[in-house]
C-alpha cells in the first residue's frame, strides 16, 4: 500500500519527512495541502486529517501520524534507513531532532514566512530582527559540531540530518547564506550528493510561483 504524506512544498517541516520517505526507498506519495488556502485551519482537515491543523500528516493503512519527528521515527522503523548503530547514537539522533525543532526549524520557518509570505506592511520588524539573532546562534552551533564531520551523528546519514536540514534548501532569504558557514555548506553538499535528494519545490507539490 502507498504511503500517503499530507504536505506542501513550501513547508520545511514536510520537506524533512518528504525527504526521509524519498530517500528511504519506500513507496509514497505526495498529498497537496492548500495551506495558504486556509486548508489547515478547516473543520474538515482538523476532523478528518490532523486535529493539530498542521502538515506534515503520514497515513500509511490504519496507521497515521503528523510531526516531521515521528514521521521520520516510522520512517527509520519501517524501512530500517537512518537511526544510530548504536543505543548512544539513537539518543544522539533524538537529541538533534528535539534540538532542531525548538531551536532551528522553529525559527528558521516562522522567519522565513514573516519575511516572505507577508506583505511588506505587515511584516513584524522587530520580531523579525529578534528571530534573525536567534538562528544566526543555531548556525553557529551546527557549524562548530560540524567541524570535521560529515554527519551530524555517526558515519552516515540520520534523522539528525533530514530533521536539521530542514529549511536550509529554501532559497528565500531568512538571515541564512551558506557561504557564511563553510561546515554547513560542505554538510548540505553531502546531502545533496545522496541518491535521489530532490529539491522541496522539487520534491512536495506547492511553491510561491504556484501564486504569482
């Protein structure tokens, strides 16, 4: 049976499960959710597909699930790709993942779509300004753990990865530019070089051109 993922390209949280599905190999497919629609705060999406009226949403069979988090623990237990060796590096891995959503991708998302998705009179400046010192902290973390890393645990691919590059395939600006931190760069390079990465416009159905 397919898997179905409730998503849309311009979400980075549905990139990282979009992401793990591609790359683990399994068979899925892409469910386009209208957010900027108002799809999510609908009674017949809260009812029917995510009471928490947020994408992304895994259905697979009876068994369905949202949060990229656990999207990608199922992903990992189904298809065997992207935990630790080890019961360390398992940890290590969901260390990465709380850390990511708290820290970065929370951030990272919410600022991007203040500076992108809204009119330019309705941005919050200052809010912005204090989210831009909060993400430059978390690339600077990133990049110092990454120095003379591949990967953020381990030898190989994670759910520490997928979960942390995120956002940081987006090309609209949010106070992130790769040249600015090599080890990130040199990291997202090694992402993209794995069989079968795709781009999140590439990947997931929804983009900005999608409303120009």
């Amino acid at each position: 049976m397919t898997i179905k993922l409730y998503c849309f390209g311009e979400s980075g949280h549905s990139y990282k499960a979009a992401l793990a599905l591609e790359l683990s190999g399994l068979d899925w497919e892409p469910v386009k959710v209208d957010f900027f629609a108002g799809e999510t705060r609908s009674a017949d999406y809260r009812e029917n597909v995510n009471e928490l009226g947020e994408a992304p949403v895994l259905v697979d069979g009876d068994f369905k699930t949202s949060q990229s988090g656990a999207i990608q623990a199922y992903v990992t237990e189904i298809s065997g790709k992207f935990g630790g060796k080890t019961r360390d590096e398992n940890y290590d891995i969901f260390r990465w993942v709380l850390w990511d959503n708290h820290k970065l991708s929370s951030f990272a998302g919410m600022t991007r779509f203040l500076m992108n998705f809204l009119p330019e009179d309705k941005q919050p400046k200052e809010v912005i300004g204090f989210n831009l010192g909060r993400l430059k902290g978390a690339y600077d973390i990133l990049n110092k753990h990454l120095e003379g890393r591949d990967w953020i645990v381990g030898d190989g691919v994670t759910n520490a990865d997928l979960t942390c590059c995120g956002y940081l395939f987006y090309n609209e600006p949010f106070g992130f530019d790769r040249a600015e931190w090599p080890n990130i760069d040199r990291w997202l390079s090694n992402i993209q070089a794995l069989e079968g990465w795709k781009h999140p416009y590439d990947l997931m159905p929804g983009s900005p051109a999608d409303r120009t």
